[in-house]
C-alpha cells in the first residue's frame, strides 16, 4: 500500500484557517500525476501548528476529497504517546489508510522508551502504522535493532527513515531482511531516495513532490523496476531541487515553490515564516532548471 512515491503534503493555510479549495487542487493535482499515496499532518504540513478542532477537519476533508483513490496516511506523532494514541484513534475512525508516528521529540527518550511508546501507539488501532526517524528534528535516533524489534509488533508494516546516514539504512534493511521481509522502508530525504531504493529500500515519503510529483515518481518507479540509468539520471536531474528544498527550514522552500504553481499562498504558521529572498531565488532557479517551470 506505501511502496513508491507518496507526497508529504503541504497545508494550505489563508490568514484565518485552511484553504481547502486549494487543497482540493493539490490533492487532485498530485493523484493526476500518479503518486502513489499522500501524507496529510506530517512534518511539511506543519502538524504542530494546526489545532485540535482544525487536526479533524483536514482528516475528514483529506479522506473525503481522495475517495479511495490513493491511500491516505495521517501524521499523529508527537512527545505525548497519550496525546499520540488519541490522535491515531481518530484519524483511524475518520478513515485513514495509515498512519505515521514521529519518534517523540524534546523527550530524548531512550531506545527502551522508543520501542514502548510506539508499541502503546500501534496497539491502540488496527491502521498500519509508519515509523518515522527524524534525528535532525526530534533529537532522538531511533537504531536498526529497536526498528527490527518494532516489526515484530503486528501492525507496524514500515519505517520513514530520515537519519541521513547510508550507513544505518542499509544495517536497517539488512536486519529486516533476515527477519521481516514484507516490512517497508521509505527514505524520508529526497536526496537519498535513489540510494536507498537501489539497496533494497522501497520508496520515499517526499517532499520534492509536492511541486515534482510525476518526475519523482517516476524516479522511484524506475529504481524499483532496476532500470538504473533512467533513475540515475532523473536523480541527478532533481537533485539540486532536492538539495534546495532544504536550503532553509522545511517547508518553507517547498511553500513558497507550490505557491509558484498556485496550488496555495505562500503563509506559514509561527514560528515558521516564509523562506528568504536568497532561498526564494534559488527555488526559482531550480525549478526552471529542472522542471522547466
């Protein structure tokens, strides 16, 4: 169900709540050009600064405008597993396909508290669940074995792998391998999703799609189907997009990048702004290079 490409959506925010007419577009828009399912609430749809009452209106707006016709996966992790359980719970009520659990930020918990909190999270529902590392953000790096451990867990089916380090993505899927070969893991960095497909990895949850849906997909279909030279080579086309993308804070760049298609307004929620003169001029540039847009 999450092999491929699935966009990690922005949120579409006017000064007093969301534009979901523009929402509507972009997830119309990204279904079109043939990704393979959607992220709603995580990371690039700035999950931290959409309220409780605002959280359940884009859930069943996400699932209603989609319809079944690409899975749709709802970010519900945070640094309160509580919290975090009632908030898989609904969006697994609403109609959520799966669900991503970031490892809990601030904490620090240890790879004990790690491999518990995720645990309470995934046996509070049936959804599949996606783990998510992101080291950079949370300040917690969750290790291959308490990964392997978790796939023990019955519907704990993949892992959204963020850490930046090659070398710990292929232990990770070296593990799994031996253990758990149906388990899924997806690249949560754009710039190394064709690293990671090419040794033994199954996708990425992405934000480069958000504006390059068709040409990432078609990366990610190529590295999947061993057709290595056309995949390298749409890497390597994309790749200054994707480095840039990070340029600052994420989604800032993104933002302002789907604001140019006019699939949103360039608005960001405190404490994010939009991005800088210098990184939107670099987005400009990227974009004409390697979209042509």
């Amino acid at each position: 169900m999450f092999k491929g490409t699935g966009t990690a959506l922005v949120t579409p925010f006017t000064k007093d709540g969301i534009d979901y007419k523009n929402f509507g577009r972009l997830i119309d828009w990204q279904i079109d050009r043939k990704v393979e399912f959607l992220v709603v609430l995580g990371t690039t749809g700035e999950s931290p600064a959409v309220g409780e009452s605002e959280r359940e209106e884009i859930v069943r707006f996400a699932v209603s405008h989609i319809k079944g016709r690409v899975p749709v996966v709802i970010g519900t992790g945070g640094n309160n597993t509580q919290h975090s359980v009632e908030c898989s719970r609904q969006a697994e009520e609403l109609g959520a396909d799966g669900i991503l659990v970031v490892t809990p930020y601030y904490n620090k918990p240890s790879q004990e508290g790690l491999y518990q909190h995720f645990k309470t999270v995934a046996e509070s529902v049936k959804a599949p669940i996606i783990l998510y590392n992101v080291p950079g953000r949370t300040g917690v790096n969750m290790l291959p074995d308490t990964v392997a451990r978790l796939a023990g867990v019955r519907n704990v089916v993949a892992l959204k792998e963020a850490s930046g380090n090659q070398a710990q993505v292929d232990e990770t899927i070296r593990k799994l391998q031996r253990t758990r070969p149906d388990f899924l893991v997806l690249s949560g960095n754009d710039d190394q999703a064709f690293h990671l497909v090419n040794a033994g990895g199954h996708g990425v949850i992405s934000v480069l799609s958000n504006i390059a849906p068709k040409e990432t997909s078609d990366m990610v279909r190529a590295a999947l189907a061993d057709r290595v030279a056309e995949a390298r080579g749409l890497h390597l086309r994309l790749f200054p997009l994707m480095k840039n993308l990070f340029m600052e804070t994420s989604p800032m760049p993104v933002k302002y990048g789907v604001s140019k298609l006019g699939y949103c307004e360039n608005r960001l929620r405190l404490p994010l702004v939009e991005a800088s003169d210098n990184c939107m001029a670099q987005i400009d540039k990227d974009m004409k290079e390697c979209l042509g847009v």
